[in-house]
C-alpha cells in the first residue's frame, strides 16, 4: 500500500490546498471532542458533546481525492473543447451561409438588369445613281458631223434628214468646214457666207442652237444652225434645192 505523503506530493497545487483544508478541520473537530470543557465558560458541556458525537471523520485518502478533482478538472475541459468546437462550427455555418446569400444577391441583381438596347435598323443603303450614258462616238468626217447634228436636232425637236443635209452641204462648200464665200452680194455687204454651209454670221447667230459652239467654222454648230433657220424659212432642210 502506497504511503499518503507520496500520494499527496503528486497531487496538483489546488488539490493540496483542499487537502490541508479537510485536515484542518478535523484537526479543530477533534479538539472540541477532546476538551469540551473548555468552552464551559460559555456553554453547557453536553451540548457540545453532542455536537462532537454528530460529526465523523471523513475516511478519503488524499489519493482518492485528488483522483476525484482530476475526473472533474477532465470533464472541464471536455465541457469547454466541445463548446469551442461548437461555436467553430457555428461560425463556420454562418460564414458559408452569408456567402451563399451574397452569391444569390449578386446572381439576382444580375438577373433584373436592364435590358441592352436593341442595336438601331441600319439604314438602307442609298440607291445608286445610274451610270451617265456614255458620251455616242462620232467620226470626224463629214458623215460624223452630219449625224451628230442631227441627233441634236432630234432633240430640239427640229426636221431634219440625213440626205437633206448632205446634198445642200455638197452644193455650197463641197464639204469644206472652212470654206467662205468672198464674191456673192453679202460679202460685197461684208457678211460673207461661212462654213459647210455658208452662213453669214447674223443669221448664225439669231439661229445658233444652244449645246453646240459659239464658232460660225465649227461643222456640227454651222449644219444645227443653218438647218434651224431652214426649218423657220422653208419648213426643213429638205426642202432647199439653192442658195436660201
């Protein structure tokens, strides 16, 4: 059997208080039982005999005393281990539970945005503009200009025909753009005649068709010309068989 004071000097620092504590109070229990008379001055004896009897030593070892301490420190400490361990995990449940509520509020606020506006019809594209008609080629010869003359007369709305022009030029310049007339009364006069055929400048320039040149030599400006006086005078070209 192991001895108390071995028992005892493994004990903790608070167990070996409450130790000295029990054996201070038996300690003073003992005495009173001891020398009751002591106390006579104030009391009776038997009471205080009585008193002695009623209490009895306590028979714990100081080993088994601080075993018992020990077993109730231990569930202590479990106690307070499994609170914290608790509140880790409650904390840990309200954490992830925030987090999730933020997730769900940032998805939400996503989800009522306004809608983009929707892109503006893009505007049709302008109709292109047709192709100018390519300016009609015309030889520079006599059958050139005749034929561009007449497209412009067609176009004024003056009468007019190929061999008409043609057998009236071939009479009067022989087909010479810059041939004139130095002899006849409107030369005596100081009018001469000019061009294809022969008119003098008045006339040219009472009759000049607008879109063709202001010069009197000019084979297309001179044929439009005198062709619009013809057609004022004798109804058309055609019709002139001499001098006019």
């Amino acid at each position: 059997m192991r001895s108390t004071v071995s028992a005892y000097s493994r004990l903790p620092k608070i167990h070996k208080f409450s130790v000295a504590g029990i054996a201070a109070t038996g300690a003073a229990v003992v005495a009173v039982a001891v020398a009751p008379h002591a106390f006579a001055a104030d009391t009776h004896a038997a009471p205080v005999a009585a008193a002695a009897a009623v209490v009895k030593p306590v028979a714990w070892s100081a080993e088994a005393f601080g075993e018992t301490q020990q077993a109730e420190l231990d569930q202590h400490v479990d106690a307070a281990a499994k609170a914290g361990a608790d509140a880790a995990a409650k904390v840990k449940v309200d954490v992830e539970r925030a987090a999730e509520q933020a997730a769900n509020r940032s998805t939400e606020r996503k989800a009522i945005a306004a809608p983009a506006k929707p892109a503006a019809p893009a505007k049709p594209a302008a109709p292109a503009k047709p192709a100018a008609p390519a300016k009609k080629a015309y030889a520079d010869n006599l059958d050139g200009w005749i034929n561009e003359s007449l497209d412009i007369l067609r176009a004024k709305g003056i009468p007019a025909s190929y061999e008409g022009i043609k057998k009236n030029v071939l009479r009067e310049s022989t087909g010479n753009p810059r041939a004139i007339n130095d002899w006849d009364v409107n030369a005596v006069n100081g009018v001469p005649s000019k061009g294809l055929l022969q008119v003098i400048d008045p006339t040219f320039k009472a009759y000049h068709v607008e879109g063709t040149s202001w010069d009197i030599y000019d084979p297309v400006a001179n044929i439009t010309a005198a062709c619009n006086y013809a057609a004022d005078k004798y109804g058309s070209m055609d019709n002139v068989n001499s001098a006019y």
